[in-house]
C-alpha cells in the first residue's frame, strides 16, 4: 500500500457508501468531507472490485479496523440491498 490521495478518498467513499449508518452517523460525516476535499466520484463506483489494487488495500484496512479481521461487509449489511465481502475487494 502507497500514499495515493486518489485511492485514499475513493476506498473512503466506496466504504462510507456501503456502511453509514445514517445522516448524524460517523460514515456520512466523512462523505461530507470528501464532498468538501472536492472528490468526485465516477456514478459508477459502487462496489470494492472496481478499485485499484492500492483502494482495495486501504479498503479492507477500513473494513478489519471497524468489523474485525475476521469480519466480512456481509455480516454488517445483511438488512441491506449490499451483498460484497471483503473476498469480492480482492
């Protein structure tokens, strides 16, 4: 994994994206800060596999800091439309 603002802001995006829980929660606060850093994201992005190798890196960084290593997107979003595991970041 490499320094990349690029990556950095479109793992963050992808991520909060799939996990925020809400407009007070901590995940929304963060997508309003990439609104803020200027970053725009292609309409596209929505799933883990279409980062590059470094986003995927910093993407399961963020997932195994919130949910745990052993943990996969899919336990945390099983009441919602998201069915991406950490497998599918690889």
């Amino acid at each position: 994994m490499y320094w990349n603002r690029f990556d950095i802001c479109e793992a963050y995006y992808v991520f909060w994206s799939q996990f925020h829980e809400g407009q007070w929660s901590e995940g929304y606060r963060k997508l309003s800060q990439l609104s803020r850093l200027k970053y725009r994201p292609s309409p596209l992005l929505s799933d883990p596999s279409q980062l590059s190798d470094n986003a995927k890196s910093i993407y399961l960084g963020l997932v195994h800091r919130h949910f745990g290593r052993k943990s996969t997107a899919r336990d945390r979003s099983r009441n919602r439309s998201s069915d991406h595991t950490i497998a599918a970041a690889s």
